[in-house]
C-alpha cells in the first residue's frame, strides 16, 4: 500500500458506532476517543455528555418570568385550556341491594343531613386533558404491550453486545472490508466507514429533476409521513418508576364503609353423645390483651327438624335472615391475642347447670341400646320443659379457639385441611389429619410470639372439629372470668384441664373470606350484592368492636344499640327470687303498648320482636349475665324513648295457682339526656313496684316519691350500653355546635343544650364557643363526621348565618378549626399522607365529597330567588360573606375595632370599594401568601383551585393560569361567585399550608 499523505495520517479512524458506544459507558474507552475528547473539552467549559441535566421547573419559570399581557400565538402554551375542567355528578356505590336509609319519614335535620351526606352523589372534578400531563403515565407493562403490537423492532448500535475480546478485530475489519448499506446496524451511510471504490452505488431517484410544484411535494411528503405509521408513536418510551416520577397527581380513593381482615366461618354441624333436647349456639371474637370483645354474636341453630319441633309452641315462624350458619368476621387489628369463643344454652329446667349436664358427660352413644329407657325418660322431660319454659334459656357449655393456631396450622398444611381439638391438645398442641384415606398425625408446635405475621388472608381453608366443652360455672359468667379462662389456656398446665369435659363434635370451616360473597346480609339485615335468591340461607356479616380506634369517615346509614346486662344483686332483697331472668323492651312511651318490635332475633325466630330475655341461673339471687340484645334505633329520638328493665322469677317446677313468672323489680334507662344518646356503664337502682307515668322523662337514680326500692335505692343492676351509630356523634362538643347549627337552620328556640336554655339574643356566643370547644373533641368521631362537620364549616365561612336581624361573623372562627382539624389530621394521622404529603382524608374530602351551597344539580339557577333561600343556607335568607353586599352593616361585626374589617376575614383591613377589589385583595395578599410559602407545588395549588372551581353550576369554568392573579368575577356573577373565590383562597392555604 503506497503511503499516505501527512494531513491524511492526522484524521480519526473512530467510527460513529464507537462514539456511541464510549459515551453509554458499556466499553472501558477508546484512547483515541478521549484524546480527542480532551482536546476538544480543554479549550472550551462544556458539560460532560454523560452527566444528566436536571429539567426546568417550568411552574418555577413562569413565576419569576410573568408572561406579557398581550395575547400572542403562543399564549396558549402557558394556559390552561378554558374546557379542562367539568364536574360530573356520579352516583356512589351501592353495596347493598338497597339502600341504607331510616325507615322513618320526618326525621329532624341532623338525621336529614347525615343521610343526605351518606347517599348524595359524588361531585368528581374530571380534567379532560390531565392525561396529556406527566402526572399521568398510562405506560404500564400491559397496555405497554397491548400498544406495541404491530410495531417494528429498532435496532441501535448501542443496544447491542458483542463479544469484548473481538473488540479489536472488530474495528480493524471495519478498515478493510467492503459492505452494502443493508448489512449496517442503522441503515445508513452515516455509521460506518466503507471503502467507496467497492461499493455499489445507490439505485438512481426517479423524478429527482423534475419540477413539481411545492403544494403538491408537500402533500405527497404528508402522505408519505401517515403511511405505515404506528398509531402509539410513544409506546416505545419505558413507564416510570414509582420511585422516580417526574410529577405526580394521585387520585385519591373513593370513601367507603371500613372493613379488616374478614374471615369465614361455617357453622357445619353439632353432635352430642345424647340427643335429648334442642342446644343453641354463638359465636364471638375476643381478644385477651385489649380484655375486650371484638365483635358482636353470631346465633346459629344446628339441631334437626325433629328437635326444632320442640319449640313449635313459642316459636311460630323462623325468618329466613335467622337460619344462617356462616358469617364472615371482620378484624381490623389482628393480633395473638384474639380467640374465637363459643357459647352453648338450652332450654331451662329444674336443676343447676351441673345437674342438667351430667347426662351429657356420664351416657356414651355406644350404650344407646342399653340406657335407652333413660334416655327416653330424660327425651320426655326435656319435651315437658320446652312446652312450658321454652321461651327461656339456661347457660350450658362453652369453648375456645385461639384463632392464630388455626391460621398457622393451615398455612403449613395442605389445602382442605382437616383439623381436630381435644381437651388436651388445647393446651400446647394440635392434631391434624387431612381428608384423604391415610389418617396420619402429627404436632404442631403452638405459636405465641406477638412479632409474627397475623395476616387471616394467606391461610388455606380448613376444617377444625371441636370435641370437648367445658361445662358452664353458674358462678363465673361474667365477661372478666372469661379472660382468665382464655388467658389460662395458653399456659402449659392449665387449670382448665382438670376439669371434667362435656364431649361433643363441633365442625366448623374456617376460610378467607371472599371478595364478594353470595347470599350475604350486613348487620343491618340488608341483603350485599350479589344477592341472587332471597329463599337461599344467607351468610351473615358480622358487626367488628375493634380493639383501637379506627380512623375512617361515615359512609353509610347504621343506628344500632347494643345492651349488655352483666350482672343484679338481689341478695338484700325481701321474697323470693331466685330464678331471675331480665325482660329487655324498648320503648316509646309508658304504656305497655307502646314496645317497638326493634329488637334482633337470635337464630330460629323472627327477625324482630319486642322483647328479649337473659339466660336464667338457676336458683341464684345474685346472677352474672353474658347475653347481648341487639336493638334498632329509631333514627330519631325523643325524650319519652328508654330501654325498660323487668326482673321476673321464673317458676321452674309446676304448681298450682303459681304463676309462670312474677315480676320481682323494674328499672330503666332513658335514651336521651339533655338531647344526647346516653351509653356507657350504669349501674342501676332497682323498683319494687311498677314505674308511675311520666317516669320515662326521668332517670332512675332520681327517688320518686312513694316508691319502694331494693336495697334502700342503691344500685343494684350494673348494664352496658354501647352505640355503632352514624347518626350519634357521642361527643358532647361536636353534638352541641350541631345541635346549634341545625337550630339555627330551622329557627327553632330556645334550643336546651345540657343545662342550658340558649335563646336567640345569646345564640351567637354559644355559637362561636362550640366552635372554638371542636379542638377539644375527640379524633376519633371528628373523622367518623369529618365529611359532615366539614360542610358546615364551610357553609358557615361562605354564608354568615342572621340571627336576630343581624349577620354574624363567624368566619374567621369557622376558618381556624378547621386549620385546626386539619393540623391533627396531618399530626396523628402521618401514615395515612401520600408522596406529596396530603392526607388522604382530606383528599378524598376535595376530590368527592366537597361542593358549595346550593350547587345541587336539581337546585334552581343562581339567578331566581330562591336559590338563595335553599335548605342549605343558615338563618333564613342568606347574606354573602363581603362587605359590600350588605348595605346596612351591624355594630356587632365590627368586634369592638377602630378600623373596617372584612366580614370573612376580620385580619384584613381596609375598606373596599366593591367585592371585585375585597376577593382581589384577599386573594393577592394573605392566602396566597400562605400557599407559597408552604406549597410545595404551584401546580397542585391549581388543581385545588380548579377542583373548586369545578363545583360552581356554570356551564363553563375558566381555570387559573400558573403565575397568574386570579381574577373575582364580575359584578353581575350571582353572590355566591365571590364567595367561592374567597373559600376557595382560605382552603387552599388550609390545607396546604398546614400539610
């Protein structure tokens, strides 16, 4: 080869290819490359062209840069478009068949409201063009694919790997060899060196010189563009990662009815040695730590048809809702401590619980044969006691399943697990066997630890047989001996197992719960979607008590009481009483008519009655009670509703002129006092002789004249209380701002609030001191009625009620609780706060919950009059919260100050010229002025605005544009435009300015 020429020898041989390639970093580097690359850097401060460039804060930018005011081509760039936002009304999920509502026509305003705040339509703020942002990244893997269907694969240099070691040999033969363009990576003449003497030229352009005009090259060239062209041109870019987002925008989730772990239980069957007599059964979840019990009972009915008929004389019709034999259990915090306890009764007779079960434990069903005159004996009796005394009941047996043993025995096993219990394996082990033609056994090493996984949602179904009860003490019923019992069990030696067992075979089948179950009833009795025969037996749900708290809004109708008698002393009593059993009636009014059919069955009976009666301790003059009567609540109450409580001796054995049973004590409690549901523990005095009227209006600790008393009038009958309700706030402070509210609304004085008579000249003091009292309410029903007190807040900001002929300034003490609410939403709740800080609570709030006055979609237009005397407004017609609206302006408002305030927001001084110049000072000076130095994105403060904005019933809604002042509307917009503009300026520093 002839040498080369000195300017020839000085030109680089380093091939595109290999810049690439250096510059991804997957070669260790060229010399030649980087001395060519230090040269070229030395003389001149470029950035290196692996380091990554951080983006342009493009919000920050047009901030500091204000675009002009004149309108050019480009403006629309930097705005958002005018059509982006629409609010769109959806109608909220209904998981029920129907809907949850009061069954009571008239019911009073704060019913009204809560009801309308659980069934009202969603108000969703819809962006038509947030798709086209970076805050949403539709990329996912599965769509990813679904798109790139059809898509030619690209090849890069750089995305391929060749061998390193012939790295060398590879640039050499690039030198020397001759290729065609197909036989490059990238097609082209531009990524390779090639010897042009060896090539073969390209085939000549047709029409290359020949004139056309431009018109009709352009639309050949656009023709030639749309052609094969992929529909997701963009598919090709990889999604984000979660960890990594350039922006964004969570869309919060939609509030709904709070749920734990679930879990199945069906109830298959219960088989005794002996079959004599009808057992009932229950079931509940307890849990030993908290000492408390966490869940409601679960009544099941196991026994035959023939035995059912027993009870034909008190039990006329069974509804279909008390023949269940499953239920799915509910448990929010679960934990080791969590035990499942079953409870046994039968049908009272003559004799203690010893006596009646001692045929239970002493006769075998091998030697049915041989004892068959006795057991016919005892089937006679048995059939005696239930004709007569089949409307009470007696304790009997009772068992216990520590609950996390079950899970983690059936997450080491197989599926359909069968699991057996003896009395002695309780105490340290199980036993398994699985259903299959080898039985074979092995232990299972019980598993105390609190630090282990308690998930109920992992575990295999399985299939736990019960052989052992332990017999019921008459002497031990009471909620705390039970713990010890449980407590006990977990030990090694347990007392327990010296005692001697009532044999028996309980099956049940312990399960996750299913995401939608079939044929399933709330606690409510409302049948669950899907729910397609009603003839079908039902699985129940089952009401969850939760260990803690549990920090989720209402979203749904439930008003339910539940009374639990615990214990009666009768030991200084005069007479005989022994056999004493508690009549539960709720009642309406004195008169014995006047019983409400509110009361839940148990299992085999109707689905309401009027009363209920507590197993009876057999000759016992101070019993202990472990029964549960679950009540309805009336969605409205008044002051002559109260539970009424009949002590009665039942008469066991059958004598003449001896009555059934004899009333031996009366006591009450009253439902409302000072206007509020009263629960909680009582413990109660007990009357020897029947209430006089009008008694219902009075507490029983109040010693009416001419009554007789057990025990000199102490109290005698302990009994809980307790209320799931989501009408029954059960807080005195946020009950007494709504009972001020709603009496303000409907003009209904005086209002008697605790001891207090609150006319209408004193109304406006009480009303702003319950106002400032809300920071003393407890969280936990400040966020059960977050959505409710939220709305009256903001009503009471946007719309100062009139009270006496005066408008009353409660704005800026309405805006500072609800900084306040939200401060300890964000303090005590940080774990429920996305990647941006926000709480969910309250983004849930804004995102569904949140709409302003009179902006139902079936209310009047803003323009007709009666738009502005709507329900919602407070005090009759409504004065707007500006200045200029009102033309004669009470002294009151002026708080006592030499200078003009604003009506919303007292700090402001200065007394504007129309409401155009207020809202524009509010906004431009102190809200805004919070938002940007808390915000920690000027985009999110838009979409908040918009997102209130998108609730005003216009057509159209122009949105804010990034860094630019909002503008009020005009003087002829309806009032309750510049209302908006200021509410939605406060929220904005509220809830970002407190995150």
């Amino acid at each position: 080869m002839a040498e080369r020429r000195a300017f020839a020898q000085k030109i680089s041989r380093t091939v595109a290819a290999e810049v690439r390639k250096q510059i991804s970093g997957q070669y260790g580097g060229s010399p030649q490359l980087f001395k060519n690359l230090n040269v070229g850097t030395a003389t001149s401060n470029t950035v290196p062209l692996t380091e990554a460039v951080e983006p342009v804060d493009f919000e920050e930018y047009l901030i500091t840069h204000p675009p002009i005011v004149e309108s050019g081509p480009l403006r629309d760039l930097i705005e958002f478009p005018p059509d982006d936002i629409e609010v769109i009304y959806t109608p909220r999920e209904c998981r029920t068949v129907v809907q949850a509502v009061p069954e009571e026509g008239d019911t009073d305003p704060h019913v009204r409201d809560c009801v309308k705040s659980y069934t009202e339509d969603w108000a969703v703020v819809n962006r038509k063009y947030h798709k086209l942002g970076t805050g949403f990244n539709p990329n996912t893997l599965d769509k990813q694919k679904e798109r790139q269907k059809g898509l030619p694969k690209q090849v890069f240099e750089a995305d391929e790997m060749p061998d390193s070691s012939s790295y060398q040999d590879d640039q050499d033969d690039l030198k020397r060899r001759s290729m065609s363009i197909d036989d490059t990576p990238r097609g082209s003449w531009a990524c390779s060196i090639f010897d042009l003497k060896n090539s073969l030229p390209d085939a000549l352009l047709p029409h290359l010189l020949d004139r056309a005009p431009n018109e009709e090259i352009d639309r050949h060239n656009e023709e030639q563009r749309k052609s094969n062209r992929h529909r997701e041109l963009f598919a090709l870019h990889p999604a984000l990662d979660e960890e990594e987002p350039i922006e964004r925008h969570c869309v919060p989730e939609v509030p709904k009815e709070h749920f734990g772990q679930r879990l199945l239980v069906k109830c298959l069957s219960l088989k005794f040695e002996i079959e004599i007599e009808p057992i009932f059964a229950s079931l509940a979840l307890y849990d030993v730590k908290e000492k408390k019990k966490i869940s409601e009972n679960f009544f099941f009915d196991l026994n035959s048809e023939q035995t059912k008929a027993m009870l034909r004389p008190h039990i006329q019709t069974a509804a279909i809702s008390t023949l269940a034999r499953s239920a799915v259990f509910s448990i929010t915090y679960p934990s080791q401590d969590v035990f499942l306890v079953i409870k046994l009764e039968k049908v009272l007779q003559q004799g203690d619980i010893g006596e009646c079960a001692e045929p239970y434990m002493v006769f075998k069903e091998s030697d049915a044969a041989k004892n068959k005159e006795k057991l016919e004996k005892l089937r006679s009796q048995s059939e005696q006691f239930c004709q007569r005394l089949g409307r009470y009941r007696m304790p009997f047996a009772w068992t216990a399943i520590h609950l996390m043993n079950i899970v983690n025995s059936a997450g080491s096993l197989e599926r359909d697990t069968e699991l057996e219990m003896s009395l002695s394996e309780r105490k340290g082990s199980w036993s398994e066997r699985r259903n299959s033609s080898i039985m074979g056994r092995r232990s299972l090493e019980r598993t105390t630890s609190g630090d282990e996984s308690c998930s109920l949602t992992g575990f295999r179904p399985a299939t736990l047989t019960i052989t052992n009860f332990f017999k019921q003490e008459g002497d031990r019923l009471s909620d705390e001996d039970l713990y010890k019992f449980l407590a006990d069990m977990r030990r090694p030696s347990s007392v327990l197992r010296r005692l001697r067992p009532i044999t028996a075979q309980l099956k049940l089948d312990i399960s996750p719960a299913p995401e939608n179950p079939h044929y399933c009833l709330t606690p409510d009795l409302l049948q669950v979607k899907p729910y397609p025969d009603s003839r079908v037996r039902p699985t129940r749900e089952i009401l969850e008590f939760p260990a803690r708290d549990v920090y989720v809004p209402n979203t749904t109708y439930r008003n339910l009481l539940y009374v639990n008698p615990q214990s009666l002393n009768f030991a200084n009593r005069q007479g005989s009483a022994r056999n004493i059993t508690v009549k539960v009636q709720f009642m309406n009014g004195e008169d014995p008519n006047n019983a409400m059919p509110v009361i839940f069955g148990k299992s085999s009976c109707a689905d309401f009655s009027k009363e209920a009666y507590t197993a009876v301790v057999y000759h016992n003059r101070s019993p202990d009670f472990h029964d549960e009567v679950k009540i309805k609540l009336p969605a409205s109450l008044s002051d002559h509703h109260h539970i009424l409580f009949t002590f009665y001796h039942v008469s066991c054995q059958q004598k003449q002129n001896t009555p059934l049973e004899t009333p031996v004590g009366y006591t009450w409690i009253p439902m409302l006092q000072n206007g509020r549901l009263r629960t909680g523990h009582f413990c109660l005095p007990v009357s020897l002789e029947k209430p006089p009227q009008s008694y219902s209006v009075l507490s029983p600790d109040v010693p009416l004249p001419g009554m007789k008393w057990v025990d000199n009038h102490r109290g005698v009958f302990n009994v809980e209380v307790v209320a799931v309700s989501t009408i029954h706030t059960q807080d005195q402070y946020l009950d007494k701002f709504f009972a001020l509210v709603h009496a303000l609304d409907e003009h209904m004085f005086p209002v008697r609030i605790g001891d207090m008579r609150i006319m209408e000249n004193n109304l406006e003091t009480e009303l702003k001191s319950s106002i400032a009292a809300l920071n003393s309410s407890q969280l936990e029903p400040v966020v059960r009625f977050l959505h409710l007190l939220l709305d009256k807040l903001v009503l009471l900001v946007v719309r100062p009620p009139v009270i006496a002929g005066q408008i009353v300034n409660l704005g800026q003490a309405s805006f500072e609780v609800m900084a306040s609410i939200v401060n300890r939403l964000h303090k005590y709740l940080d774990t429920s706060q996305d990647m941006h800080g926000r709480n969910s609570l309250l983004s849930s709030y804004i995102h569904y919950v949140f709409r302003l006055p009179s902006t139902d979609p079936n209310s009047p237009s803003p323009d007709t009059k009666s738009s502005l005397t709507g329900p919602g407004g407070l005090g009759g017609s409504v004065h707007y919260a500006t200045m200029a609206r009102s033309a004669v302006r009470p002294a009151s408002l002026n708080l006592n100050r030499s200078r003009s305030l604003s009506n919303s927001n007292p700090d402001i001084s200065g007394t504007p010229t129309s409401p155009d110049d207020e809202v524009r000072s509010i906004i431009g000076s102190k809200a805004m002025e919070r938002c940007g130095n808390r915000m920690s994105s000027h985009t999110e403060s838009a979409s908040f605005l918009q997102t209130l904005t998108g609730r005003l019933p216009t057509k159209k809604v122009e949105p804010l544009a990034l860094g630019e002042e909002p503008t009020p509307p005009t003087s002829y917009s309806p009032p309750h435009l510049s209302c908006l503009w200021m509410c939605a300026s406060g929220l904005v520093g509220l809830v970002f300015g407190c995150c």
